[in-house]
C-alpha cells in the first residue's frame, strides 16, 4: 500500500475552516478513497453534503482516476442517517447540482453515472444514506460480523429521500424491495448477499484486503474501456425524476406530525448517541440513555419551503491534484 503524506486541509478563502467530515486519499492517480469521519457515529448534516459535491466535483474533473471506494474511520458506522439536530434550511437551500435534482439525490446520480468505477467498503452501519450511498455504486463489499444496513424511514413516519424506491426494485425485484422499506428492519450482510443488495458478505478479517486487491487491479485497466463498459450496463438505471419524486416526498414527510412524532421518539432514547439500536421499533441499545437536549429536533419542526432553492454561497474547490495525498473537504 502506498505511503500517505499527511492530511492537507482544504478551505475556502476569506471563510472561516469547517471541521472536514469526509477525507479524499489518492493511494495513486488511478485509485482515490473517500473516507467518511464524522465522529462518533457518522450522522450526514448540510456540511457533508457540500462535501460530497466537491468529492463528486473532483472525480468528473479527473481525467486519470478509474475507480474509487467509500469507506470510514469510525468504528461501527459506515455512513448513517441524517442530522435530525441541523436546520433543514441550511439542507433545502442549497442550490440544484448539475442534474437539476438537489445536492444528495444529485451526488448520488453523477456517482453513479461517473465514467469511474465506485466501491462501498462497509464495516458498521450504513442506515438511511448509507444505504442510498451503497446502492449508487458499482459494487459494494460487506463485513460479515458488522455491518447493518437499513431503510428505516418508513419505521417513523418519513418517505426515505436517497432514491431507494427507484433503485432497489431493479437490484432485488420489487417483493423483497418492499420487505426492506416496509418492515425498516436492520439488514445483516450475509442477508444483504444473499437478496442482491449488496455485491458480497465477506469475514471481517478478509474485507480491506478484498476491496483493496479489487481497487488496485481495476486501477490498472483502460479508462476508456471502464467508461464505456460502465455506461452500456447503465442503460437499465431508473430515470433520475424518479429520484427526484423521492427527495420530494422525503421533504414533504418531515413536516407530518407521524414523522415528527416519531423521530423524536427516537431522538429520546438516544438516536444520536453510539451503541442505539436504529431500527423501527424503537427499542434503545445498551447506550440509550435519555441525555439532555434530545429533544431538541431542529431538522423535523423547521418549516419546509418546497422548492426554496437560493444561490450557493460557497462552492469550495479542490486543491491540486496530487498523488498518495489525503485532504480534508
């Protein structure tokens, strides 16, 4: 494995430095890692969101990278659901990205339309946007003994927003697609494999040295070959309005009472906190300890503005493209 120089921080000029929550390596031209880190159980708030557009920004820019994996730094969650503590303002004004959907539905669509091989390394919890993320790559790899995946949405009132309705009944037919969004139960990897939703269920022990090998092999093939191969097979994609009607309903959900109602049920039994147990049925881990100021769920009782969309204040670039360099969005 090639030798990472230290963490390069990228910021925006004449504006103060945000906490980077998502960190791009480039183990080499060819092969980048997107590393998800915002601890301690890697919620998605506004901030990763823009994030995520400048990692996708990077990735179309590049004429040499040929694949990509998402994995994480915090132990048990690979991505989670989202930050139901941010002001859904601060989400719904973003502007539309190039697809003309909004920021998340949008870097979900270009990934996986990206003349570039995408992997998911999941170890630990992928819920809600996690496995929005899972399902917009090419391939996805799952650690036996830790991960979970869920689409818990409908659990607590809420339509999920990532397009799991168009994407998943295509990937495991729409019986089993409507067993995963329905019922809001966790999914065990060994599971997960054996309906498709993920590529494969491999030991723990096994997992990174697996999706590295895959990485580094695919790094070596032709781009144009990759690009064209990738294209062809996206024929079968669903259409991206049929994202975009999911983001629709996910938004308009957060305003009804059932979802209000339900989140903040969660929210006091420590929805927020390691160790919950996320599913549907609200049953608490052994860390659920109502703490002070859960009940404070800025995301679901803010106002929605349908269609409030302003002009991005910052767009945020990526500095020079180096090789085995890890920065911080």
């Amino acid at each position: 494995m090639a030798t990472m120089n230290p963490p390069t921080k990228l910021t925006k000029m004449n504006a103060p430095a945000k906490p980077a929550q998502i960190r791009l390596t480039r183990r080499s031209p060819a092969y980048w890692r997107v590393t998800i880190d915002n601890p301690p159980i890697n919620v998605m708030g506004p901030e990763m969101v823009k994030q995520f557009q400048e990692v996708i920004n990077a990735l179309e820019a590049d004429e040499q990278v040929r694949v990509v994996v998402f994995d994480s730094a915090v132990d048990d969650y690979f991505l989670n659901h989202s930050d139901f503590t941010a002001k859904i303002e601060d989400l719904t004004s973003m502007p539309a990205g190039p697809t003309g959907l909004p920021p998340w539905p949008d870097f979900l669509v270009r990934l996986t339309r990206l003349p570039v091989a995408s992997i998911a390394l999941i170890r630990g919890r992928a819920t809600g946007n996690g496995s929005e993320i899972t399902l917009a790559c090419d391939m996805s790899f799952a650690s036996r003994e830790k991960a979970i995946i869920s689409q818990w949405e409908v659990g607590v009132g809420m339509v999920a927003g990532g397009g799991p309705m168009a994407r998943l009944p295509e990937l495991i037919g729409r019986n089993r697609a409507l067993e995963v969004l329905l019922s809001s139960e966790d999914i065990r990897a060994d599971q997960a494999e054996a309906y498709g939703y993920i590529n494969r269920a491999l030991p723990d022990t096994e997992l990174d040295a697996f999706v590295e090998a895959l990485a580094t092999r695919i790094a070596k093939f032709d781009k144009w070959a990759i690009a064209n191969t990738k294209r062809l097979v996206n024929t079968s994609l669903p259409p991206e309005v049929e994202l975009g009607a999911g983001w629709d309903a996910c938004i308009a959900s957060l305003g009804r009472p059932a979802a209000q109602n339900g989140i903040k049920a969660l929210m006091e039994r420590g929805f927020h906190k390691p160790g919950c147990r996320k599913s549907a049925r609200i049953l608490p881990g052994p860390n659920c300890e109502l703490g002070s100021g859960t009940r404070d769920i800025v995301f679901v009782m803010s106002t929605v503005s349908k269609g409030a969309i302003n002009e991005r204040r910052t767009k945020g670039a990526i500095n020079e493209r180096g090789t085995n360099r890890t920065e911080e969005l």
